[in-house]
C-alpha cells in the first residue's frame, strides 16, 4: 500500500469519447472512490446498488447519496442526461439485471466497462461453517452473493456488448483468488469459481473484441469494503487451540482497531467491540476512517483507471507489492513441488511409450 495515496492520480487510457460503466455494489468504498474519479474524468456511470442497503446503510451511503446530489441532475451535451445513475439491482436476481441493463443502454446506447465487485466475506472454518443449518444457508449466500450474481450480471451484458463487438469486463476478487487462507475457504472458493468461469469466458468472447480483466488487490481491500459475517467460533479453532493462522484473529483486530479510532456511531451510539470467539452469528460493515480507507483502495483505483476499457488489457492484474509478492511465493511453491515430483508425474506416461514402442515393433515384423 502506498504511503501516501495523494501522490499517485488515476491514469485513464486515453479515449475519443466519454465511456459508459456499470458497477456493481457501487455503495462500497472502493466502487464510491472510482465513481468519483471516473465521473471527474467526464465518464458516465450506473452505479448498481440494492436499494433498500443503500437506503438503510447510512455511514456505508453517504458518499454514493452525495455524488448523487452532485451529478444526477447535472445537464450534459448527451441528450442532456445526468452523468451519474443510481440503479436498484440485486445481481443474485436475473430479472433485475436483465431490467438494468436495458435502463442504461436506454439512458446512454451503450456500456463499455463493467465492473463487477459485488461481495461479502463469510468467516470461518469449515467445521464452523457446517456446524447448523442457518450456517449452511450462510455458505449458500455466500456463493450466490459472490459467484452467482456476478455470472447473471455477466450473461446479461454480453448481448449488448456482443451487438457493439465492443467491451471491457472487469472482476475484481483478490489474491484469495490464488492463494488460500484459513478461515476463509468458502470465500476462497466462490472466487477460484468466479475467476475459473472468466477464464473460460474470455475465450469464447473474444472473437466479438469483448476483453475480460481479473483484478487481485490485497486480502483486505475487498474485504474491509463491503459486508464481513463471521460464525460462531469453535474452540478447536481458537489461537489457544490450533496454530494455523485463522483469519478471523486478523479481521477481529482491524476492525476494532479502526472502530475504537472512531468510537461513536452517527447517531451517538458507542460502537461495539468484535468478540474473538462469538457464540452467535455477527454480521457487520466495517466503518473505517476516511484516512484509512483512502489509503486502502488507491492502488486499486489507480489500477482499474488505468485498465478501464484499455484497447488490450491484461487477462489478470495483481495490485500491489504485497500482493505481487504472496503470489510469486505461491507459483514459486508450486514449481518446486512439480519439480520433486516430476518422476511421479511423467511414470503415468510410460505406458503410453510402452504401447507405441510395441505398435512400432509389430508394424516393422509385419513389413517384414
């Protein structure tokens, strides 16, 4: 993370005409700070968020409901339009996005970018996570909110995109999607799903000049900017008990860090601290300082400004020295044990040599 995030602008890829995005969960921190520089930059953007989160997340909201003020009603040279469009979807809902999509092309004709960072972090272990039916159900959303949702937001674009033979799709998940962490397996899972569908995606439409950009910010990014729901903890999995570096002790810590630097809620109500070992399932946004979570998202701002609709975009961009690091340590691991194996791995051949050797054999004595 850079030290100070002031130094670095956004660097957008130089373009003719405005560009029209749709961004998904666009009440988020992360998605809030892009819009903000996207519209800055004279783009027009649909900002997708569930209206009733939106309506009810005061903190989470204020910043998207002031840009709102900002720019909705802000006459432009494009059909005197607003720059700026609030859209109720749920993406884990077909119909609604479906009945997005066909708003914005509406509105602007079009959609260059979309940005897809619909996302909630589900912690514990997977004992912990098996541990009762409403748990289980937990897992389920949890695959709904960051798997399914974001295929129905994808299915939905492509028609329109495909017809422009003109688009950039972009995800943003995060070095969980290389790497695995203790805690955190369902999370993990749902995006090695999402990024594996995207990588066979990117494929098939291609031929219609559609590019697809996974981007990998650090762990906490994604996470810390949208809704984190920790289970019940089981004492087999507390520090005191198991010495695998459980997540939960690391998120437990950072909220209550950034909640104790702002120890009242807007109305006045004392913040409560995060248990380490809850009984009960706790669910939560964490609320940070604008300090810190300015600090938190701005290589990922700077990254996606400078990927958005580029004409060739990376297929996979990793944010960050950390980030970049931890993945190099994990291809590295890999290598190696692919290489104290290679014997192991290339013994399934030799049957196949075996065979053709004896094919060759036979087919020389019947020349003979």
């Amino acid at each position: 993370m850079t030290s100070d995030p002031k130094t670095r602008e956004p660097q957008f890829p130089p373009n003719s005409s405005p560009r029209v995005w749709f961004i998904t969960s666009a009440a988020s921190p992360l998605a809030t700070a892009l819009i903000r520089h996207l519209l800055t930059h004279g783009d027009y953007v649909a900002a997708g968020t569930i209206r009733r989160d939106f309506e009810s997340e005061n903190e989470r909201s204020e910043e998207l409901l002031q840009l709102s003020a900002e720019h909705s009603d802000v006459e432009t040279n494009r059909n005197h339009k607003g720059k700026l469009k609030i859209i109720d979807v749920d993406c884990r809902n077909l119909a609604q996005c479906q009945a997005a999509i066909a708003t914005v092309v509406q509105t602007w004709e079009k959609i260059d970018v979309l940005f897809c960072c619909s996302s909630e972090a589900l912690v514990g272990a997977v004992e912990e996570l098996s541990a009762s039916t409403a748990l289980e159900l937990l897992v389920c959303d949890q695959f709904e909110t960051n798997y399914f949702g974001m295929v129905n937001i994808i299915k939905t674009i492509l028609p329109s995109m495909r017809g422009k033979k003109n688009g950039h799709i972009i995800i943003l998940t995060g070095i969980t999607g290389h790497i695995g962490t203790p805690g955190f397996a369902m999370y993990c899972a749902a995006q090695w799903a999402l990024e594996g569908f995207c990588d066979s995606l990117a494929y098939e439409i291609a031929p219609f000049n559609i590019k697809l950009t996974i981007v990998q910010p650090n762990l906490e990014v994604n996470v810390l900017t949208n809704k984190v729901i920790f289970a019940p903890a089981m004492p087999e999995y507390t520090p005191e008990s198991n010495p695998a570096p459980h997540i939960r002790e690391i998120l437990v810590n950072t909220i209550n860090r950034s909640q104790e630097s702002m120890a009242t809620t807007t109305d006045g109500r004392i913040r409560p601290s995060l248990s380490r070992s809850p009984n009960a399932i706790t669910s939560l946004y964490p609320i940070l300082p604008s300090s810190t979570k300015n600090a938190l998202v701005s290589e990922t701002i700077f990254a996606l400004a400078a990927i958005g609709g580029h004409d060739n975009p990376p297929a996979r961009h990793i944010v960050g020295f950390d980030g970049v690091a931890s993945v190099k340590e994990k291809l590295k691991t890999v290598s190696e044990e692919l290489e104290d194996f290679i014997e192991v791995s290339t013994a399934a051949d030799i049957h196949v040599e075996q065979e053709r050797d004896h094919d060759v054999d036979g087919k020389s004595e019947d020349e003979d």
